[in-house]
C-alpha cells in the first residue's frame, strides 16, 4: 500500500482502545465503520446511514466503501 493510500485512510478511520475499546471508527465520530457495511447489507442506503449518523461525512463514508472495494480487488483471485 502507497504512502499515499496510508494518509488517505488516516483521514477515513482510526482504531483508538480508549475508544470504543479499539474498534475502527470514523475519524472525529464514534461511530464503528462496521455500522456503515451493517446499514447496506440490511438494504438500507447511504443517504439513511448518513441520516442516522450526521457526524460521518459522504466523502468519509465513500472512501470506507472504495478501501474496501480495492482490498476485495486487490484479493480477488482468477477463476
């Protein structure tokens, strides 16, 4: 993973255990990152978990969602 990449994800999430006892969070929330893959699987939107959790921004919440799309790629192997 780039230095880049690295940076990138710092400003999406962190893992505190004074927070949450360590689970990965939002930056500036308190709000775990898993939440957000809960409220899609469940077939609920973007928009209602943005709703529900005002202190994510969009922007935060589409980076986790491509971090996540580029590791299911970066992992995918050939049929």
């Amino acid at each position: 993973m780039s230095t880049e990449a690295k940076t990138d994800v710092r400003k999406i999430m962190h893992s505190d255990p004074e927070i949450l006892r360590g689970v990965p969070v939002f930056v500036g929330t308190r709000v775990p990152v898993k939440t957000l893959y809960d409220y899609l699987e469940a077939g609920d939107s973007l928009d209602e978990f943005l709703d529900d959790f005002p202190a994510v921004t969009r922007e935060q919440a589409i980076a986790a969602l491509e971090l996540g799309r580029g590791m299911t790629e970066a992992h995918a192997t050939a049929a």
